[in-house]
DNA sequence: ATCTATTCCTGGCTGC
DNA sequence: TGCAGCCAGGAATAGA
C-alpha cells in the first residue's frame, strides 16, 4: 500500500507532466470523485504547472489556480498510458482518465479496491480540506528536539502514534513496523514514557527508513506499482513488516505478530523492548 | 485525550 | 478444480 515513500515515487514520475494540457476528464467510477463529479470538467483545458507531495496525498497544481488532490489509499495508481493501450488486466479498474494534449496520451487513475479518492477545485479550497489541513509534520521536516518533545507529550502506544496522521504526516503499517524495529523500540510502549534520546532515535530510525525505501522506488507490498508499471524493490529489503513467526533477521528469535487498534503488527521481543 | 469497533472494497490466499 | 471464508488496511466516524 502506498505510503510516503511510495507517493514521493509516483510524484517524482509524475513531473514531467509539467506544462501539459488537460483535453478532457472522464470520471468511470464517480465514488472515486469525493463531492460533485460532474465538477472535474472544470479542469479541460488547464495546463499541468507542477506535480508534488502532502504526506501520501498527491497535489495537482494546474493554470488559473485550479488543482487536484489524490490519495491512493490501499491499491489507487496513477500512470500516463497511450489512449490506445487496452489492458484487459487492469481496464476494469480505471476510474478516472484524464486525456492530455492531443488526446493521444491520458493520466489515468486505477483503484481495485476504490478506497482512493480524487478531489477538485481551486487550490485554495484543497488547502482547506479537512484532512490535509489536519495533516502533522513531514518526517523530513521536524527537528528531533520538536519530534521528542511532541512525541513525550502524547499517551498513545508508539505504533498507534506513527500512524496517527494528525501526530507525523505519510508513515502507514510498514514503515512504522520497521522504524520502531530499527529504533529497537517496542510497538506497544506508551510514548510519554520514551527518553528524549530514544524519541531522537526513532525519529532517525523513520527518516532512514523512508529515504531507502525512496531511493529504492517504494516498496511493492499488496499490489503498488511505479507510474511506469514497474515494482519498487524496497519490499526485499523490509525487516520485520509482515515476518511474523519468521525468525528476526539480527537475533534469531521468533517474530511476533500481533493487533494494535486493528492493525497487524509486527517485531521482535528481544530486539524490541519497553523501556 | 485516547481508546475500540466499524465501514468502505475486492484480489488473493487458505483449507476443505 | 471449486468454493466459502477470511485477510490485507488508510482514514473517517461513532461511541465509550
């Protein structure tokens, strides 16, 4: 599933698209279009000014101050593919094309599970949606005096924390499973209770993580795939995410897995401890 | 403030 | 081979 890392992916692909021209938007699926659908034809004939990143939201920056917002959630994608390529595999799963220029390519939005969602609008409107408003700091944008401090300051379990989006902004199930392994801390310790040198550490432990799995393309977990259809390869690198009852990779011991607020979780007991 | 449970959804896996 | 049942989970939401 896309998380940071893997959004960062899409985004860095997607900048070419930069000085684009949109030609017409076709909406297959209209839950996939969060308010009025019919809204997205505002968006022909606006020229694609810049492609980035808000957490695991992508940003759509287009001419007369108009945008997108995307959010992949669990098995959204988006690509650029000729308007003539049928692909009976993945057809059925279009949601949105967005066709460009001459029509002859389109930016097209494909979600299985249709949990992702696209919104429209002024860019001032997007700024204001509730949930990227909401939205706490980039990993890569907070000290580790402001991480500590904020971290201490909250009574939820550290696994619960790194996926509160409001608390630390594009971190999901694998990357918190594997930043709490490399900080050697244990999902289920209460975050007021950490050191401020062990909440420096975690915080490292998250920005080293997110920067391999950027520097490898994103981890190809579920069904992710580049914007070129390829996979990212950082899936062959994870370490704990998903090994339950596999033996730790650095002691050997059995791997535990367990649910916190719903979520699987794994780590290891003796590599990972309460302090 | 923080928790849990529920909802959305479908491909892929397990077990019979 | 077929099929039922379960699992994956980001974020919103309700209720405790």
């Amino acid at each position: 599933m896309p998380e940071l890392p893997e959004v960062e992916t899409v985004v860095r692909m997607l900048a070419p698209l930069k000085g684009r021209v949109i030609r017409e938007v076709m909406v297959l699926h209209q839950p996939s279009v969060a308010g009025s659908p019919g809204k997205m034809s505002m968006l022909a004939g606006r020229t694609i000014e810049r492609v980035w990143r808000r957490a695991k939201f992508i940003r759509v920056d287009l001419s007369e101050g108009l945008g997108l917002a995307i959010h992949l959630r669990m098995t959204g994608w988006l690509g650029v593919l000729a308007a003539t390529v049928k692909d009976p595999k993945r057809d059925p799963y279009v949601r949105v094309r967005v066709s460009l220029d001459d029509g002859s390519e389109q930016l097209v939005f494909n979600d299985i599970r249709t949990f992702g969602r696209v919104w429209c609008g002024t860019r001032e409107s997007l700024d204001a949606l509730k949930s990227l408003k909401k939205l706490g700091p980039e990993p890569f944008d907070i000290s580790p005096t402001e991480f500590a401090q904020r971290l201490r300051s909250k009574k939820s379990r550290l696994k619960s924390l790194l996926l509160n989006q409001e608390f630390l902004a594009g971190v999901g199930n694998i990357y918190a499973d594997e930043a709490l392994f490399g900080a050697g801390l244990h999902p289920l310790m209460i975050a007021e209770k950490v050191s401020v040198a062990r909440a420096k550490r975690l915080l490292k432990s998250i920005q080293e993580v997110l920067q391999a799995a950027i520097n490898a393309g994103g981890s190809s977990v579920e069904n992710f795939k580049r914007p070129d259809g390829e996979s990212g390869w950082f899936q062959r690198e994870l370490r704990i995410y998903g090994r339950g009852g596999e033996t730790c990779v650095v002691c050997g011991t059995v791997v535990k897995r367990i649910l916190v607020g719903q979520r699987s979780t794994s780590f290891c007991p003796k590599c990972q401890r309460v302090f």
